[in-house]
C-alpha cells in the first residue's frame, strides 16, 4: 500500500493552549482513517494544519513524499488535498450539475475563460461524478432544494471533481440521521478503496466510526494516544477511560 500522507511532530499552541502536540501518522492510498477524540481534543486543528489554513508551529506535514508544511490552502488543493466542509460551499442558485461543472472547470484551471451559465463543458464528466455518489437523477435540482443529506453528497462530488488524493472530512455526518450517516461513509469507503484516495475523516458516532475506519487514531488534549484497528482501539483501556467513558 502506498503512503499518501505523512504528519509527523505536528505542533500548535494558541495562546497558551497546547491544542496539538507532537502528533504523527500516515495515512494510505485507499484507506479510511478516523481521527477521534473528545471535543477540544485538537482534531479541527490538526485537520487545519493538513489543509494550509493553519500553519504548525512545529512539524512536517508530506503529500505524496513532498513537503507541503505551510503551504497556502490554494496551493495545498492544487497538489491533491481535497476537503469538505460542515457548512456546506455550494451555490445555492446553481443547478447540482452545475455545481459540479463549475468544480471540474476550477480544477482545470479554466474558471474565468470558460464559464458562462450556459456552457457545456464537463457535462459528461459532471455526470459521471454525479451518477458515482447516487444522484444522477437530480442533476437538473436547483442545489438550494436538496435535502441535507443530498448535499453533503454534492459536496462529495464536487471535492472529487479536484482528483483528490487525499480527502479530509471534519465531522461529515454532523446533522444527519443515523441511517444518512451510514450511508455517506459507505459512499465514501467505496469510493475511496476504488479510487486509492486517501480518507481523513473525524465523526462522534461511533458506529460508524467502527463500521467505515480501516485504522483509528484518537487524540486526547493535543497527543496522540492510540492508534490501530478498530477492535484494538476499542479494547484500549486508556481510550475507554478518555473518550468512550466506559
Ligand atoms: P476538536 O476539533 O478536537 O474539537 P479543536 O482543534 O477545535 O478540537 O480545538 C483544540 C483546542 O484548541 C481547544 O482547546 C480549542 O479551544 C483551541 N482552539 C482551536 N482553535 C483555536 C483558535 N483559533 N484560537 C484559540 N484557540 C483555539
Ligand atoms: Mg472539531
């Protein structure tokens, strides 16, 4: 299996909050990993620093063997790091094909020569991208319509319209029903063991953090206190006492 992302001594205080200290892992082409831990834990912030908005006070950070410690966002998802977020980024009064259209154009490096609200370009491939994460048929909804769990899928396409190698989801289930959220992280296993991407993902259900993680790391105030597979981490008794509470 082939290492896509490398962290390692990852480090960033605010003020005099260790919110990160010293943290490593890597992660593989193909593979889920959960980042758990308790709110405050200092996962938002490592994902932060994995993405460029926050630069590390310590640490390196390598996508694909190369450096890209403190590199600007822009020039982070230019190399292949794609993210989705909890508020979701799509334009409301576009169509979801055109939300997708508009990503592939952005990837292509073509936005301002080629857009124009009637073109076509990309459709076939927005499509495609579309019919991969279940919504061929809504192709032509207004997004600002869809119910929250089709956004968040829309959302998905549009971060894989970037050919990511590596996708970071904070808490992409926050909001949904149980039965949407195990939908969303099978969606996203199975495009992520097709397609070799890379899947950084944190998520406070446990559930499914178990049924979709290949391999959990779980941080508590800042450090990395355990890392393995789900059955290990679930048995480890440092992690039961700071984080499952049982
Ligand atoms: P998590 O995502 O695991 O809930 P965060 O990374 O958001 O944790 O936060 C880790 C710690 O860093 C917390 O104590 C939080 O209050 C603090 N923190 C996070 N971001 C900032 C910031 N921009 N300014 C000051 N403190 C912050
Ligand atoms: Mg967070």
């Amino acid at each position: 299996m082939s290492v896509v992302l490398e962290v390692e001594g990852l480090a960033k205080s605010f003020g005099g909050v260790r919110a990160v200290q010293g943290v490593g892992f890597a992660v593989d082409a193909g593979e889920m990993l959960a980042l758990i831990g308790p709110n405050g834990a200092g996962k938002s912030t490592c994902f932060n620093m994995l993405n460029g908005q926050l630069r590390p006070d310590a640490g390196r950070v390598r996508l694909l063997g190369r450096d890209i410690t403190g590199m600007v966002p822009r020039r982070v998802w230019r190399l292949g790091v794609g993210r989705t977020f909890q508020i979701t980024a799509t334009f409301g009064s576009m169509t979801v094909r055109e939300n997708v259209q508009m990503a592939l154009l952005s990837h292509a490096g073509r936005l301002l020569h080629l857009w124009r609200p009637a073109t076509d370009a990309f459709v076939a491939e927005a499509d495609a991208l579309l019919a991969r994460v279940g919504m061929a048929e809504q192709a032509d909804r207004v997004s600002a319509i869809l119910a929250y769990g089709d956004l968040k899928r829309l959302e998905l396409a549009i971060a894989l319209a970037n050919a990511p190698r590596l996708l970071l989801m904070d808490e992409p289930t926050a909001g949904m029903a149980p039965r949407e959220r195990v939908a969303l992280m099978e969606l996203t296993a199975g495009i992520a063991r097709e397609s070799g991407i890379a899947v950084l993902f944190t998520e406070h259900d446990m559930d499914v953090v178990f049924a979709h993680a290949d391999r959990i790391i779980v941080l508590d105030r800042g450090r990395l206190i355990a890392e393995g597979a789900p059955p290990a981490v679930r048995a480890n008794p440092e992690v039961q006492a700071v984080y499952l509470g049982a």
